[in-house]
C-alpha cells in the first residue's frame, strides 16, 4: 500500500493474513510471497537498522483494497501472484 504497511503481495491479497506489526530495513527479501521475509534465519545480519511498522498507529493501517481479490480462490491469488513475478 502507499504508507507501505503491507509486506508482501501475498499479503496484500489476504487482508485477513495481514500482520499488524512487522519490522522493515534491511530485511532479506521473500521471492516467495513477492516483499519482506518476515522470519529471516536467527544468524541473518540485517544491512540496515530494522524498523517496527505498527499498522494499529494512526496513518499505518493496512486496511483496504480488498475488492479486487475478495471473489478470487487461493488458486487464483496464487496464480496470479506467480504471473506478477515474471513482470
């Protein structure tokens, strides 16, 4: 989203899965989801000092746009988060 408090597009698809707090800055980067990898391994040196980004805080929500993907199924979301990958 604009105010970045979405860390992944997989997230971005599953409002419901979104976290309400996560750290970013220098964070490894899930391939997988398309954003931040949220559990990098424990010996992960961070290239920068991370952040916490508090959805909860005013101007951080990470509510909303979620009527573009409300009728897709997993598969769908999945597939289409594979095709994003290959722009």
């Amino acid at each position: 989203l604009h105010n970045g408090s979405v860390p992944t597009l997989w997230h971005l698809m599953r409002p419901a899965a979104r976290p309400a707090r996560f750290m970013v800055g220098g964070h490894r980067l899930d391939l997988a989801r398309v954003g931040i990898d949220l559990a990098p391994p424990t010996d992960y040196q961070p290239w920068s000092i991370p952040a916490e980004v508090d959805t909860t805080a005013f101007g951080l929500s990470n509510s909303g746009h979620e009527v573009g993907f409300a009728g897709l199924g997993e598969a769908e979301k999945d597939a289409l988060l594979d095709y994003l990958k290959l722009l």
